[in-house]
C-alpha cells in the first residue's frame, strides 16, 4: 500500500506556512506527515497510542529532527504548554468530544490547523468510519474558519491480501466492506481529506 504523503504534505504546507513556528502536532504518532517539521521551530507531537508513539520516535531520528522535534504519549487535554498552532491529523473523527478538545486548542494557540478524511470519503467509508468523520467536522463547524479547502488523495493497494491487512485493525465491519476487491489488482480507493483553519479568537 502506498498513501502518497509527499502529496498530502504538499497540499498541507500550501495551506500552512510551518516556517520559524512551534506546533503541537495531535495524532501525530506514526509519523507520516512530520516531515513539515524540518520548517518549524519546535514541535511537540502528541499521541494516545504508545506503539505509535514509538513509531513517531522512530521517524523523529530517522529525520534527524530530534532536536527540534518532542514526543509525549499523552491525551490533548491534558497539554498545557502554548505554541503558535495546534495542529490535528488525520485524528479529529477519532476524538469523542471534539468540540471540547478543540475549544482546548484554541486555549494553547492562535491557530488552529485540522486535516481530516473528508465528509462523504469512499476510503473513510470502507474504515466504517464515515460516521465519525461527520461528527468531527460537525464540532470544527462551530467555529468560523479562515481556511477551507478539499484535497483528493489516493490508497494505493497491489490487491486484496494487502488492503484487509491495513483495515484489519479496524474489524469485521471494514472487512466485509472490502471484500468487493478480492480480486482486484493494482487498484486504488479515493481518499478525499479537507484542511480548515480555524479563524483566529477576538482579542
């Protein structure tokens, strides 16, 4: 599988200018868009999950950015150093109370960046996660945004063993779903995401 991140992180850094800024990065664990941080100032990268922590850890070095670059394995809510932009990848569907959460960011920043698989996404619909989605761009919708833009990314699969091996993790649901491509060859599934900043508060 293939997610062409060079292209997602292009999109995002024609939303954002990273340049000479400290971030605190949420769901950052994994890695797969940090390298915008070889522009910031300093980061912070957040994450729940330990074994993706590990994994940010890993790219971290990897990049060499581990002076510029700190990792916490810790909830959002409970980060209260600031910075100049809290940024979410691909992570708002995950997050319960989002609203709550972002109302929290905006305590921390001035700027708030969200990247998220957008409503309606064939890809977030075979992860059973459509409903999430909806909800996570329902509580960002309460706020006025200063950026709005839609981008269209692809999976990339060489065929059916390979994609249940990325969605297993996301259970029978998403298993079912993508039985249609098991026998499927070198196809791809529409990942649209879309990048909204958040308006800066009055005052």
């Amino acid at each position: 599988m293939a997610t062409d991140v060079q292209a997602i992180l292009g999109d995002l850094e024609s939303c954002y200018d990273f340049g000479g800024r400290s971030v605190i990065h949420v769901g950052a664990g994994g890695g797969q868009l940090v390298g915008y941080a070889r522009k910031a100032r300093a980061v912070l990268g957040v994450d729940t999950d330990a074994a993706a922590v590990g994994r940010l850890e890993e790219k971290v070095r990897e990049l060499g950015l581990a002076g510029r670059y700190r990792v916490t394995q810790a909830d959002v809510l409970s980060v209260a150093e600031h910075a100049d932009v809290v940024f979410f990848e691909f992570c708002l569907h995950e997050i319960v109370d989002a609203l709550t959460v972002l109302r929290h960011a905006r305590t921390l920043a001035p700027d708030v960046l969200v990247a998220d698989h957008a409503p309606g996404s064939s890809w977030s619909w075979y992860l059973c996660e459509a409903e999430k989605v909806t909800r996570g761009w329902s509580a960002a919708g309460r706020f006025p945004l200063a950026l709005d833009r839609t981008f269209t990314g692809l999976q990339r699969f060489r065929d059916h063993a390979e994609l249940t091996a990325k969605v297993a993790v996301m259970g029978e649901c998403s298993l079912r779903r993508v039985e249609e491509f098991r026998d499927r060859r070198d196809f791809t599934i529409p990942m649209p995401y879309r990048v909204v900043l958040l308006e800066r508060r009055a005052g």
